[in-house]
C-alpha cells in the first residue's frame, strides 16, 4: 500500500544485478570447486536458484546477506526438477552449464515474465553447433553430446539469454567457439570476467563477436557482482517522478547512459559521480520518445517504469517496444489510475495528465511491478498493489530502500495470501 504524493529524498543503495546473478550462479556448475560470490542481491529469483543448485548437489554457504560460497565439486545430478524450473526464466541456464560440466542436461521448458512467445530456438541452434543433440520431450529439454566441440555460432537476433547459455556450454567444449551476432549487455561481460577468473578463455564479451577457447578444467575463484543497471533504472525515474532528489550509490554510471539520456530528455537533471548518479527534478516533466533495443540501446527491462513517469510528463510520448510482442499489459492498470494512454500494437502512445489517482492494481511481471509503485509514488491518495511476490524476484528490499528515502509504502498482507496484516516496516522484508 503506498500512500503517493511525497517526494524522494535521500540516497539508495544499488544491490547486484539480478540477471548477471542468475547467470554466475548456474555457472560455478563448470568448476570443481568453491566460489564465494559477494554482491548477490537477497530476492527470490536467486533463492531459487540457490535451491537448484543445492538440488544438484552443490554445497551452498550464506556467508551473509549477499554473499555465498557454493561449492560445486559434487554434482550428483544433471536433472532440474519440473517444479524448480518453472519458476523461473533462468533455470535454462543450467542446460548450457550442465552440458559444459557432465555433457548431459535435463531442464523443463521454464517460466518467467509473460511477455509473449519466449522461443529458445536459439539457444538450441548454438547447443547443436558444438555437438550437442537437443530434444524435447514433455516440454523437458534434453540435451546430450559425447563431447563438445567449439563451432560457429550466428545468432539469427540478439538474444541476452541465448548468449550466456552459449558461453555456459563452450567455455570447455574441445576447440574455438564463436559466437556471432551475441548480446552485449553488461552481464554479459560481467559473466565471461568471472568465467576467466574460474580459468576459461572467453574475449570479446561486450562487443558482438565472442571467442572462446575451450578449456579442460576451471577452478573456484571469489568475485563480485556488478551493480544492477535496472534496479539503478528504476530509482533514478522513481525520484525523477516525484519531484525528488536522490543519490543513487553503488552504480556503474556508463551502464545507465540510455536511461540518463532519456530523463535529461525529460527535463531531469543527473549528476554523474565515480559510482553514484545524483538525480534531481523539479517542476513538471516533459514528454520524450522511447524505442527499446538491446544493448546499448533502451532497456526494455525499463520500458513500463518510463511510461508510469511519463504519464505524468507534458505532451505525448511514444513508447515503441522492440524486443517483446506484448509487453504492454501493465498499461490496463495505469488507465485504471487515471493515466491517458493508446496501445497500438509494440507501441504506447501517452497523453500525459497533471495527476494519477490512486487505486488497486496489480503487478502483471517484475518490472510492471515496479511501474506501479512508481505510479503509487505520485498518485494522489492510496494505491494498492497486489501480487507483490513477482516484484520481490528482482528488488532486494524495495519496501526498506522506498521508506529511508521517505516514501509512505507498506506491506498489507503476505505473499501467500493470508488473511490481510499490517506487517511493520522492517529492514528483512
Ligand atoms: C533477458 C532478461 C530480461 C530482458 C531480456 C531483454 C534475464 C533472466 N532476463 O531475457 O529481463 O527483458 O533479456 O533484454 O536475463 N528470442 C528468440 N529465440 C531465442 C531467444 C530469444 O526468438 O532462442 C527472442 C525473444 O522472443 C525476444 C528477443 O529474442 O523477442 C530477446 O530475448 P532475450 O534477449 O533472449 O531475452 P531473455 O534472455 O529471455
């Protein structure tokens, strides 16, 4: 429940990037050995993943809040159960990873955001190019090879999840593995530097051709997690929205350029620091258009955050999505807060009003989710958000982080819909 109409003031700590985490986690599968990986952000998304590595057979230490040590020298299975995969997009990861470790995999299809069709062609295509033989059955994927052998790869798109799952399996596939036409975003990188550190000889991550020599064994190794570009994101258009003027520490302020542009574009002032960005609005913002690409382009991942701020913005925006074929559903709970915006096909046109009002919506996805409490934020009145459990897979702590920068934002009722209780605001939540 989020009383709006305050404006944020304050500093906020970024937490690891969620999705180089649920990348680096599946990979430590490819060493026998233990990693401690430090900057692991406390959401659900990891706790999962977390489970099905301990279900693989990995020793799994929490040596404090964001930093595990996993050790992966007994692995005892190559099956992610039916259950564990399902709830979550990620949990593919282990094919690349398992293939890379025993040359055998068994993963079923996996959930995640329900953005569209989310094929994995793709990743089946390069698995196939390094030998491995690839079937689907039930909608579990099966994924075998006797050995595998570097190869060509040409990515017919730019696939964030297809490059990893690729890196996964030939970092110790016999020969050169090159991977063309690959995703550049900051994990990406961020995976093939803890790759390297683990042994394996990845180059050219961030720019479109990725070479890897495969490598016989890899070790253990300590590392940390960048910070995460989209939780950054999403505080950044968070003050922004509300007037607000907050530091936003523990960021790599080259990962947030598209963002930044955008908001200067609005009207929003951002200082850059060493690793921290200051973000101060003052009165209204202003219109601007939005295409979403991969990186460096737009994130999409911070395509419905921009459109609940731009809801308010003078004049008409355009948003266009160019990754998802249907990542506009949240758009129904904004009308519902007052918000004056068209879906026509991938793009939202936005009429920005003076005012959201308040109201009960939902959390569609992750970064819906996140919309909404941006929305909430600025809203006058009370706006309560249900299905909270799908925005806490990839904020750590966003009830705590929104109090200290003095948002009037409580829980109302548990994740697993138990009778409604005001919980207290406290910093685990
Ligand atoms: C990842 C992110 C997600 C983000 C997305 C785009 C994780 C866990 N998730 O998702 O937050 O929204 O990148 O930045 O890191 N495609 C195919 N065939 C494939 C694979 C993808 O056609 O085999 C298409 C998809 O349908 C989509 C586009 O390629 O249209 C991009 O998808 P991809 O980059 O793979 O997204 P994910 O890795 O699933």
């Amino acid at each position: 429940m989020i009383n709006g109409g305050r404006r944020l003031v304050g500093a906020v700590d970024i937490s690891g990037a969620k999705n180089a985490a649920l990348a680096i986690i599946p990979a430590t599968v490819l060493a026998e050995g233990k990693c401690r990986i430090e900057n692991i952000p406390d959401i659900r998304d990891v706790r999962l993943m977390m489970d099905i590595i301990r279900h693989l057979g990995a020793s799994v230490k929490q040596v404090n809040r964001n930093t595990y040590e996993i050790d992966t020298t007994y692995i005892a299975s190559e099956t992610v159960p039916d259950a564990m995969a399902r709830k979550m997009r990620a949990s593919y990861y282990f094919i690349g990873a398992l293939l890379g470790r025993a040359g055998k995999a068994e993963v079923a299809m996996p959930g995640g955001c329900n953005f569209g069709v989310r094929p994995i062609d793709q990743h089946i295509k390069g698995f196939e190019a390094l030998g491995a033989r690839v079937r689907t059955e039930n909608a579990v994927i099966k994924a075998t090879t006797r050995e595998l052998l570097g190869g060509a790869v040409y990515f017919d798109l730019v696939s964030v999840g297809a490059t990893i799952n690729v890196m996964l399996a030939a970092v110790k596939a016999k020969g050169l593995t090159i991977i063309e036409n690959a995703a550049k975003e900051p994990h990406i990188v961020d995976l093939a530097n803890f790759l390297n550190l683990m042994g394996a000889d990845v180059r050219g991550a961030g720019t479109d051709v990725i070479k890897i020599r495969g490598v016989d064994s890899m070790h253990g190794c300590d590392y940390s997690i960048i910070p995460d570009q989209i939780e950054a994101g999403t505080y950044m258009v968070a003050a922004a929205a509300t007037g607000g003027d907050v530091l936003i520490r523990n960021v790599i302020p080259k990962h947030l350029d598209s963002i930044s542009a955008k908001l200067v574009e609005s009207g929003v002032q951002i200082e850059e620091f060493d690793d921290s960005v200051r973000v101060t609005a003052n009165g209204r913002l202003l219109k601007c258009n939005i295409k979403t690409m991969p990186h460096p382009g737009f994130p999409t991942d911070m395509q419905p955050q921009f459109a609940a701020m731009l809801s308010i913005a003078e004049g008409t925006s355009i948003i266009s999505e160019g990754i998802w074929d249907n990542r506009f559903r949240y758009v129904e709970q904004l009308l519902r807060m007052g918000a004056s915006i068209q879906v026509e096909g991938k793009a939202a046109i936005i009429e920005g009003v003076p005012q959201l009002k308040g109201a009960p919506v939902r959390a569609d996805d992750l970064r819906a989710g996140a919309a909404m409490v941006i929305a909430g934020l600025v809203a006058s009145g009370t706006t309560t958000i249900e299905d909270i459990h799908l925005i806490e897979r990839g904020y750590e702590n966003i009830l705590g982080k929104l109090t200290a920068l003095g948002a009037d934002i409580s829980r109302i009722q548990d994740d697993d819909d138990t009778p409604a209780r005001v919980i207290p605001m406290v910093s685990s939540l």
